[in-house]
C-alpha cells in the first residue's frame, strides 16, 4: 500500500473513499470543486468555499448490502415536528372565519411540506438551495483553473465564447452525453490555467494554489517531505510497514498454504484448493502462529474477500488494534500542506480567462445555435443603447478587491427609508456613478436623519429608461453606475454612517430580453417561464416566472442570498406582488372577499416561493427586512409563515398616495374629508403595526407624473408674480401632508430622493421620445440653497429627528380620537406626544378643544407654521407651552385649549404629569 496522501484511511474500498466526507479550514481563495462520475452525471454535492470557509461533501452513494446506513447529521424533513405550527393560525387570531380561505391554506401548507420534500431529495438543506451562486457561473478552483457552470436543460451542446479564446465555440465546450453535461440540465466547463513558455507541469496531479497570499506552505516544503511528515505523524513505528508494501500478506499467505511451488494459475488452485472460504484459511493461518513474537505479525491485515469488483481489499483486525486505530487523528491534508500561494500560480501560469475578460455562452439549441448571456453572470457591460451585452469575468487581484470596514448596523425598530436612484443622484445631465452617490448623496442622506436607503434600479437592466424594472442579468450590479468592488464601497460606507441599505428587488417579472436576458435562455420558451399567455404579463410585455420549476426556485432564492451574503445588503423591497401571486396579473377589481385569494386565478406556487424566500432569508440572516408591495393587501401578508402568513416584515400601502393626488386634482381644499384620509392613511388595521407609508415615492415623479411639489409650488418658487398666499399654501400643504402621512402609520416612512425639499422637477429617462436627453434625468441639490427649498429641507430634517430623538414611530400605533369633517381637523394621541392638523383653507381656531389622556403641561415641539419653515409665524412663544382642562373632551378625562390656525399642524409633547 502507497504512503498516505490524504485525511481518510487507506484501508478503504472504492465505494468508502467516495463516501468519505472532507472538511477544510481557513482558506483564502474561491475555488470550487465539482465532482463527476464516470457516467458523466454533475454531483450535486460540490465541494466550495465562501468567505473564508470550505465545505466539501463526497455525493451519496448506495450503501452496500449488509451494511447499516450511517443516520443522518440533521433532520431532512422539518414536517416531522410541526410544534407551534398552525396553517390557519392567523385567521384565529383576528377572529375570520372563512372555510374555503381556511381550507385554501391548509392545502398550501401541505404543498409547502411536499415542496420541501422534493427540495431535500437534492439538497442538502434549504441553505444549500439558496447558495447556487458558490456554483454557477465563473469560479475559481485552487487547481489552476476556472470552472464554469450553466443551467441550459434545452440545449444539446454548450460552449464559452469570448475575447479570450478569439469568441471560438469549439475551444472551451462541453456537449451532450459527455463529460460536462447531467440529467437536470447542467452543464460544466473546465477552463484551464496556462502553463508559461519554459514551466513543467506541477509534479503534483491536485496540486492546488492560493490565489490571495503571495505565499503558502507549499512554497516551503517538497511533496516528499509532506507526505513523509504526514506518515510520521500518522504511523507508529513498524505500523506502516504493511502499507509500504501492498502484495507482502498476499504472497506470504499463499506461500505459506501452498508452498514455494504453488499453483499458477486458476484451474490449479481450483484443483488443489482445500477451503473456499479465505477468511476461514486467514483464520487457520492465524491460530497456527499465535505464538510468533509480535513484530512478525501485523496489527491489521488485508485479504481478498472477492465479493465485488471494486472491492480490492477488506480490512480483517483484532478490535484492540481496530479502536487504537480509530483513536488516532488524521494527518493534516495534503492538500493544506502542498498549496502554493499566489506568486508561484503566476510564476507558471497565465489564467486561462484574464480578469475583465468579455465572454458569452454558446449554446446549440434544436432551432440553432445562439449566444447568451450566462443568466448567473456577476458583472455585465451594455452599450450605450442598450442592444448588445456581454458578461466581464470579474476576479480582480487581491490588491483590487474591496476590504470591507464596517459593521451591519443594528436593527431598527423604526425606519425612515430614502428611497434613491443612482443614475439620477447628480446635478449634471449624465448617468451618476456610484463614487458620485457616496461623495454627494450619502452625507446628505445622513444630515437629513434618515436611517435607511433603498435603491431603485441597482440590478442590472438593459434599457436605462425602464429604471430598473426590466431586470435582465439578477446576480449583477448595473455596470452603468460602477463595478462590483464599487457598489461594496457605498453600502460599506452607508453602513458606517449607520444607514441600512435595502434593494428594490423583482422577482415577479423580468424583462423580455433574449440575448440579454433570460427569455428563451436555451432555445426554449420554458426555461424560466411559463409557456403561452400565462408567460407574458398582459400588459408590460415582460416575462412570468414559473415558480413551481425547482431550478427556477433554485434561482430566485440564490438571488436573494448572493445579495445579502456578498454585497452584505439588509433588506428587500419586493415589487409589484400582485403580478406573481395572480394569473390576471393584479389587473381585476378587488371587493375585499377572501374568496378572491384563494380562486383559480391564485398563483400556489408564487405563494410557496415568497413563504420560502421569507423562511430562508429570515433564518439565515436574522436581522434581514422584507417589505412587500401588494396593493391587493393579500391576507397574512406580514404574519408569521408557521401560522398560515407569508411571513414579511412590512408592507406598504399604496392607496395614500392615490388618495392625496386625487385629493389635489378633484377636490378644492375645503372639500376635503378627513374621515377619508384618517381611513386610508390608517388602511389595514389588522397589521398596522408592520405597515409603510408613504407620501409620495419614485413613480410620482418618472416618466409623466409629477410631484407633489410640482403640484402644489408650480411655478410660484421662481416666478415672483405669483402671489404670497399660492406659496404659502403649496408649502404648508407639503408639510402638513407629510408630517401626518409620517406619524398617523406604521413603524415605517419613504421618502423619494429629493422630495424632502421640494424637488420642483419631475424624472424623465433618456427615451426616443425626448431624444435621449438628460435635462430631466437627474436632481437639482443646488435648489438647496433657495430659501423656499431650503425651509422644507429644514422641515422635514426636523421631522426626520423627531423619530430619531423620540422615537415617535415605535411607540405603537397612534389612538385617533379627533376627526371632525365639518371643521376640518384631525387630532390623534402617540405616546406622550399629541398631533393635532388643521386643514381648513381659511379658519384658524384661536382655543380649539382636543381630548388628552394625561394631565399635564404640553409643549409645543414642531410646529409647521413656524417662521422658520415659512410660515406665519401665528402661534407665539407664550402659546407653546399649554395646560391641560379637567372637562372630558372625546372620551377623553382631560382637554387641551390650543391655538390652532389654518392649514398647519402642532406636535405637542406631555413635559410635565400633574396629579389631579
């Protein structure tokens, strides 16, 4: 037997070494290790390694019969324990009583363990399933090679092609029915590293590198020595001598049965053979030299038990000799030892595809050959207009890779979310970079006090007018905006001024794109999608996903993670919900029925991806936020996956800004209803506690809507003919709507970039239609230094640091005991704090009685009426500080008289308790 060369025992059959399980430690590089059988099947168990650690697990192979198998090192299936588990738990919580949505959810929860199921028979657990991204694409492998890995069921051969190899189809290639292609549709290319003109090939068949360090202990130490030095750790002395020579058992047996002279051949020993049992004669042999001195005998021997083919050897031993055996830990694996670092890789090598390289993959499909985009691409480069792409091989040296200084911030238990277009970020009329967004945009983000950002257009898209939502290429940052290394560099330094960062992520559509995108990726039209109408949203022209296909599940979960886990973002936004849960696409008329979220037109497996997603994330990554848009409120939307939710942090209610835009162009102001903005700004009541608001965001203001600002300002800011009072209104309409849109809600707000002053412009993307100008396509911050624009600023800068030094939005949900539609006003309790908002155009009310809970002084501490925010300054200082009447106003045991004049709001906040 040859020396050992590596961890597991060399007394093993064929089937143990591949049975065997490796573990590897505190590595630099990002290899991965695909194992392949002789068949040509892709293992789905592959050895990898992410941030700093290395996983490896040989695939399962069938046990042999007779022998135990090994238990499992988890639990594969959660079903098996469904304590606290209720699928229509959230119904009983709120007291609905519905047997058809109850039964509906019961079914969905019996798919989802079946789903599960399905899951485990191919991997390992659900982390594994949503980590496709240490896998698929481009990846290096410690043995001086790049491995490549495409998900293309419908092709039959597939290639790289690319300025590499001179976009040559041949050269890098794998074909159907041979090495490199599985049943589930994976197909796997090897890219070679190249030897430099005078350099030998390693001596070492696994020789394996570091491609981080200039050097590692391999650079020190020769094979020899290793592999000496594992022996003598490993061996005691004389233990070896047995495994240095494989044949010397054999032949002293057959000597010692048969004599110097011993049969030759088969036929003779068949002849001569006097047992046919040779563990029985090993026995016999082993009684007669019992009294032999130790040192003759070895501790273990081997003999041929010629049961399988692939049994070479069996292992027969004492049990003492076997349980010192056991007892002994392995030698260090050789390959730890024999790695090179970086400077010997480059000393012999060239990459067999250079860092930046352009490249595409080749298929050939039955309709013909065609080029795409590889859909796990990390860095894709688009043109100016938008037609062609190629995917860039993204491995920059170690000096160019960006090092990451900061810490996640923690948790919030409110959010003020800015929402941001990098493209759009700058004052000039170009595309804005992200090193444009961490100089200009993020100190502003922080003096304003907000606590989080939320991109917009971020993932990679072919048609810039679209703004992100068109996504083409999902594991890519828009390369319009940067490189990889760059976007870590803002969300690193987003996060170092203790601002989360969230992704406006779509999964629910995707652009219709073939070259590009996803779109009859294989030659296919079922790949990703769904077949016939049901894969086209009826009306945007994009693409539905067929979420109930595992490797399109495979996909969106990987997603998900490889956003979180490499650029160490906090949360997702996910957009447009109802065009993924409903085969009409969202577009039908809602009565609030639950048998409207449980018909025919309800997408289940939709459902089950989005429960999923939430699980996974949210195990993972506890401190992940998940944000649905679903403006057909699906029930459960927030509540918790084990009692029958979906199992999001917090959704949005879309219906206040409709609200307040037709407030604007349908009614004059003194036609307003405040029961009618108390009961949509409060929406759903029975999760108002997981609800975002917001009064306006990006849609207000792209592509032929305005804001509000535009709305209410005009041209009054810049045209000195207009009068005061036109002012006046439009900026205390602007305050008064944000700050009740802010405080009535949820523990969450959105804001859209440049809104807080009063952007005056709405966005329009360079199109055909405006000649692909970019004089609407960007923010005006000079606008800043208006007196105007900089009031709002300053308003909304104050109100940013209410929450933040009062924590106002997670004192819980605010008691609205004041809506009186006659005198326009509208009074609601949140903690200590009192809000009270009078709408009327033209009355001011000098002592306007609001019921309070507590006696006791009240002081005025925001007030949108203040000269300072251009008001008129109505409320004197004497005024701010008001105390409470013992007479019940509201239900309430005590009153406040306040000063209140028309179209402004007051917050007021309990200073000082006094016992009645």
């Amino acid at each position: 037997m040859q020396s050992i060369t590596n961890a597991a025992p060399i007394h093993l059959s064929n089937n143990a070494i591949f049975n065997s399980t490796f573990q590897r430690s505190n590595s630099k590089t990002h290899p991965q290790f695909v194992l392949i059988q002789s068949h040509g099947r892709i293992l789905n168990r592959v050895a990898l390694r992410t941030r700093g650690k290395w996983r490896c697990s040989a695939a399962e192979q069938p046990q042999p019969q007779g022998q135990k198998q090994r238990p499992p090192k988890q639990k594969r299936n959660p079903s098996d324990d469904e304590n606290g588990i209720d699928p229509v738990g959230f119904l009983s919580k709120y007291g609905i009583t519905n047997k058809g949505f109850a039964q509906f959810l019961r079914e969905r929860h019996k798919l989802l363990k079946d789903l599960k199921d399905e899951i485990f028979n191919r991997h390992l657990n659900l982390k594994e399933m949503a980590s496709g991204f240490d896998m698929m694409a481009m990846h290096r492998n410690p043995q001086h090679r790049v491995d490549f890995l495409e998900w293309a069921p419908g092709a039959r051969y597939c290639a790289i092609v690319g300025d590499f190899n001179g976009w040559s189809p041949t050269e890098n290639c794998a074909r159907e029915g041979h090495f490199g292609h599985d049943d589930y549709g994976y197909w796997l290319i090897i890219l070679d590293d190249k030897l430099r003109p005078g350099e030998e090939a390693d001596t070492l068949f696994f020789q394996q590198y570091n491609y981080v360090d200039d050097y590692d202990k391999g650079d020190s130490v020769t094979a020899e020595e290793m592999f000496k030095k594992a022996n003598d750790e490993y061996w005691e002395p004389g233990e070896d001598h047995y495994s240095k020579s494989r044949l010397e058992i054999a032949a002293k047996l057959f000597e010692q049965i048969f004599g110097p002279n011993g049969p030759q051949t088969e036929e003779e020993l068949e002849e001569i053979r006097p047992d046919p049992d040779p563990e029985k004669r090993y026995k016999a042999w082993q009684e007669q030299h019992k009294n032999d001195p130790p040192s003759n005998l070895p501790p273990l021997d081997v003999i041929d038990s010629g049961k399988k083919e692939y049994d070479i050897f069996n292992i027969v031993s004492d049990p003492v000799s076997r349980e010192k055996f056991r007892a002994k830990s392995p030698p260090i694996a050789y390959w730890l030892e024999s790695r090179k670092g970086r400077k010997a890789w480059l000393k012999k090598y060239t990459p067999g595809i250079p860092h930046g390289s352009k490249y595409r993959v080749y298929f050939n499909t039955p309709d013909g050959p065609l080029e795409r985009v590889p859909a796990w691409a990390t860095y894709v480069a688009v043109d100016a207009v938008g037609n062609q792409a190629f995917a860039v091989h993204w491995e920059p040296p170690p000096e160019s890779e960006y090092k990451w200084k900061h810490k996640l911030p923690p948790k919030p238990k409110s959010l003020r979310i800015y929402e941001c277009h990098v493209g759009i970020a700058g004052q000039e009329q170009k595309i804005s970079s992200f090193s444009d967004f961490i100089n200009k945009v993020l100190p502003h983000v922080k003096e304003a006090g907000y606590n989080a950002i939320q991109f917009i257009g971020v993932v990679e898209h072919k048609d810039y007018f679209t703004v992100g939502y068109r996504v083409t290429n999902f594991f890519a940052v828009s390369s319009r905006f940067g490189t990889p290394e760059d976007f870590k560099h803002l969300v690193d330094e987003a996060h170092g001024l203790g601002l989360l960062v969230f992704l406006d992520i779509v999964h629910s559509y995707a652009a219709a794109d073939e070259m590009v995108g996803l779109s009859r990726f294989d030659g296919t039209n079922d790949c990703f999608f769904h077949t016939g109408k049901r894969g086209h949203h009826k009306f945007w022209g994009t693409r539905m996903f067929k979420y109930g296909d595992h490797d399109v599940l495979h996909f969106l979960l990987s997603n998900l993670n490889w956003w979180v886990e490499e650029y160490h973002v906090d949360g997702f936004h996910f957009h447009s919900l109802p065009s993924m849960l409903y085969t009409h696409n969202g577009f039908a008329s809602f009565t609030g029925d639950l048998e409207e979220y449980c018909n025919q037109y309800v997408d289940k497996d939709a459902l089950l991806y989005l429960i999923l997603a939430n699980e996974i994330l949210h195990a993972l990554h506890p401190s992940i936020i998940t944000i649905a848009e679903d403006a057909t409120l699906y029930p459960g939307l927030c509540e918790p996956t084990s009692q029958g939710g979906l199992g999001f942090d917090y959704f949005v209610n879309l219906s206040a800004t409709e609200m307040w835009l037709s407030l604007f162009e349908k009614k004059p102001d003194h036609q307003w209803k405040m029961s009618e903005i108390v009961s949509t700004l409060v929406g759903n009541k029975q999760n108002a506690d997981k609800m975002l608001l917001y009064a306006e965001n990006h849609n207000q203001s792209i592509s032929g809507g305005h804001s509000f600002a535009e709305i209410l300002l005009g041209e009054s800011v810049k045209d000195s003919s207009v009068s005061q009072e036109s002012l006046l209104r439009g900026c205390s309409l602007h305050m008064m709507i944000r700050l009740i849109t802010f405080t009535i809600g949820g523990p969450a707000y959105l804001n859209f970039m440049g809104n807080e002053f009063g952007h005056p412009q709405r966005v329009e993307f360079p199109m055909p239609s405006n000649n692909y100008s970019f004089s609407l396509a960007n923010r005006r911050w000079d606008l800043l230094a208006d007196e105007v624009h900089n009031q709002l600023f300053s308003f909304d800068k104050d109100m940013m640091h209410l929450d933040k030094n009062e924590r106002v939005l997670s004192r819980g949900l605010p008691n609205i005991h004041h809506v009186n539609d006659t005198m326009m006003v509208i009074s609601y309790l949140r903690g200590p704090f009192l809000f009270v908002f009078n709408f009327h155009p033209k009355d001011s009310y000098e002592r306007y009685s609001i019921g309070v809970e507590e006696a006791g002084e009240y002081k005025v501490i925001l007030n949108t009426d203040e000269n300072k925010y251009g008001g008129r300054g109505l409320i004197g200082d004497e005024q701010y500080v008001q105390r409470t009447c013992n007479r019940r106003v509201d239900g309430m045991r005590f009153c406040l008289e306040v000063p209140l004049p028309s179209r402004s709001a007051q917050v007021y906040k309990l200073t000082r308790i006094l016992r009645v």
